[in-house]
C-alpha cells in the first residue's frame, strides 16, 4: 500500500527562502511588518492613492518596496530576472498583466494584444508553463451583467459584446495554436455565468486532446462545488478536458455588501470553515475524476495543499503529473512554493507585471486580502523572522 504522507514540511525556511540574500529577506521583513498591520495597510493605502493622484514622485519608492516585492517589472521583458530566479527553483511563472482596463474598446483590444505578446513569451518555454487573463480585462462589466441578469442589450451594446467574446476566442486560440495553458481568471458572482459559458465554448474548441483553456472555481461560493460537479458532467459529456483552477475567491466582502444592498441571498460561506471544506471536497472531486479533469491548486492554505499532495499519492499519480500544479502569488508563501518544488511538484508563480501606477489597484488588493485573512499576514512574518534568526546562528556557529 501507497504511502498517503510525502514528507514534505512547510517548515523548512532553509528551503523556503534559498533565493533571498540577506538584504532581500530583511526587506521582506519590513514589508510584511507593515502589512501585518491593518491600519498601516490602509494608511499606506491612502497616501499611496494621494501621491499618484498629485503626481509625486512616488514612483521609484514604489519599485523598491511593494512592486518590486510583488510584481515581476512593468514590461514581459523586465520580468525575466523573476522568471530566471524562480526556474533555478523549479517553479514556473505565471505572466500576469494586471492592468485594471480603462471601458473603451481601445483599451480592451491593447489588452488583448498585450495578453498575446504574454502567450507568444510563453510558447515553447517551459518556465513560463500558463498564461492568464481577466475577461473584464477585454469587455465591459456593466454589459456582462446585463446579459447574466436576461436584460436586452442595445445595438451598440451588442456589437461591444460580440468584439469581447471574439478576443476571449483569439487569446484562447492563439494559446492553443502555440500549446501554451491559458487560465481564465475567476470574476464576480453577478457576471461570472456569462465568463463561465465563454470559457466553456473554448473548452470544447480547444481542449480535445488535453486541457489548454482553464476556468476557475471560487470555492468561497456556495455553489461553486455543485458548478465544478456540473462543469465535469459538461465536458464528459461534450468529450473535451476540463482545466479547472480551484481558489478560495477575491470578492467576499464586495459580494456580501453587493447581497446586502439588493437584498438577495449572499452567495458567499457563512464560514470560512465551509469554504475551507469546499475547497479541499474540490480537490477530492478533481482527484476522483483526473482522467478528465486537470487541476490547478491555486491557494496560500498549507493544509489544502498538503492534503493535494495525499490525495496524488493515494491516486497513484508521480509528483510531475502534468495535470496538477500548485500555484501561489509571486512574493507571497515561499515556504509552500519553494518546499513543494523542491519535493518534485509542480509549481508555478503567478508574476504580474505592467506600469508602476497602473498596477497599484491590484496591489492595494493583494496588501488587503493579505491582512483580511486570519493569520495569513502573521504567518508569513512569523517564517521570514525564523529564516533571519536560523542563519544569524549559522553565521555565529561558524565563527
């Protein structure tokens, strides 16, 4: 019988933090000092807001605090020192172009264009083994929701809504056409059927002989688990692979507020419990049904990505299956990135990168979320001081 516990410890900061010099990891000490503080997060939130907006020259502070921690540069080509350092670690990067579009169909075919240059980059690299993209990174919200709720759209309307599937249907194209995975990343509940449908039509398209297009669940809803069950049914039946990115989710206080507000039903867990129960009954159900699903475990929980690693085990499948990855936020949980690859996983890091400024928004997110999570902050902080204290008496041990 299989051994179900690979010996794996998201303990080992040796392991976790071998890419980092000293002054980088006391960098990373004051930065997660400060976002280990919910007011200094909304403090530092505002004056950052304040700067941009008066034009002060923030812009090279910036780069060597928060963005030069989290993101990968503001070009493809300034993120190749990241995507070098991480695949002398085994992990894999992930090109996140994480500018917020600006609602004209310019900004949404320069979106597009840019996500293309992120799935040519990518073609035959196997460090750079995904691509992404938001769909309201090429369309328009506002008509998405319409189309969900079953209003009628104008003509314009229409023809903006046409031009945004098309672009969808060209990045999932071109990633197929150069053999490169391309995750659709998950949106809020009040349009999410509407990217459901468009990620699902390029399944069919382009998902025949292996998963190339992926959609992602966000277990925090209380329906997702019955939507990934029904997304299987869908592709057994239509005979095409389903690429399914499981996360926890990113909108839960804009949902409950949103819920509140027009008075439904919040779609969200009452408990982060039943979310954390959700996600890891995901990953049983992926596990269950591998001959047709490929899996990627997006998530910073060490235990959700522990029981990952049992239930490939006791599924028989090696570390290297190309049908799971594990996947984490560049920056952030280096104890779980680095230990899983070092243990033979496969592990990829999403890297955003794009214009100082116009990346701020997503930044200010991840800083948020990184504070709202119980002891997400705290522990990252908790790792970073051992690795300091671990090689300070490594350093006098010698002496």
């Amino acid at each position: 019988m299989m051994n179900t516990k690979p010996n794996i410890s998201f303990e080992n900061t040796e392991i976790a933090f071998a890419s980092r010099t000293d002054v980088e990891l006391r960098k990373m000490y004051l930065i997660f000092a400060v976002m280990d503080k919910n007011w200094a997060v909304k403090i530092g939130t505002n004056l950052a807001d304040f700067a941009f907006a008066l034009r002060l020259p923030v812009k090279g502070i910036m780069k060597k605090t928060m963005f030069g921690h989290f993101c990968g540069g503001e070009s493809i080509r300034d993120c190749a020192k990241s995507i070098k350092e991480l695949q002398e670690f085994g992990i894999g990067t992930i090109l996140d172009y994480s500018v917020e579009g600006k609602g004209t169909e310019k900004s949404y075919d320069l979106t597009r264009d840019e996500l293309i240059g992120t799935i040519k980059r990518s073609a035959g690299a196997a460090e750079i083994p995904f691509t992404v993209f938001k769909a309201t990174g090429v369309g328009s919200s506002k008509i998405m929701t319409k189309v969900q709720a079953g209003k009628s759209l104008s003509r314009d309307e229409q023809v903006s809504f046409d031009k945004m599937k098309q672009r969808v249907d060209d990045l999932c194209r071109t990633a197929y056409e150069n053999d490169v995975r391309i995750m659709v990343d998950g949106e809020e509940s009040w349009f999410q059927n509407v990217v459901d449908e468009m990620a699902y039509e390029a399944m069919s398209k382009y998902n025949r002989e292996k998963a190339i297009v992926y959609n992602t669940f966000q277990m925090y809803r209380k329906d997702m688990l019955g939507l990934l069950k029904k997304a299987h049914q869908k592709a057994e039946e239509g005979g095409y692979y389903l690429g399914a990115k499981v996360v926890r989710g990113a909108y839960m206080e804009k949902e409950r507020d949103r819920a509140e507000d027009k008075e439904y039903p919040s779609p969200i867990q009452d408990t982060k419990e039943d979310s954390d129960n959700a996600f890891n009954d995901a990953l049983k159900f992926s596990m269950d049904n591998k001959d047709r699903i490929y899996l990627v475990c997006g998530t910073h929980n060490e235990l959700s990505n522990i029981i990952l690693t049992e239930l490939m085990n006791l599924h028989g499948l090696q570390a290297d299956d190309k049908r799971v990855y594990f996947a984490q936020l560049y920056g952030m949980s280096d104890t779980i990135s680095y230990n899983l690859a070092f243990a033979g996983y496969n592990v990829a890091k999403y890297v955003p990168y794009g214009p100082v400024e116009s990346v701020m928004p997503y930044l200010y997110r991840r800083a948020a979320e990184n504070t709202s999570v119980s002891g997400q902050s705290s522990r990252e902080f908790e790792l970073i001081k051992n690795e300091i204290t671990r090689r300070a008496y490594l350093k006098k041990t010698i002496i």
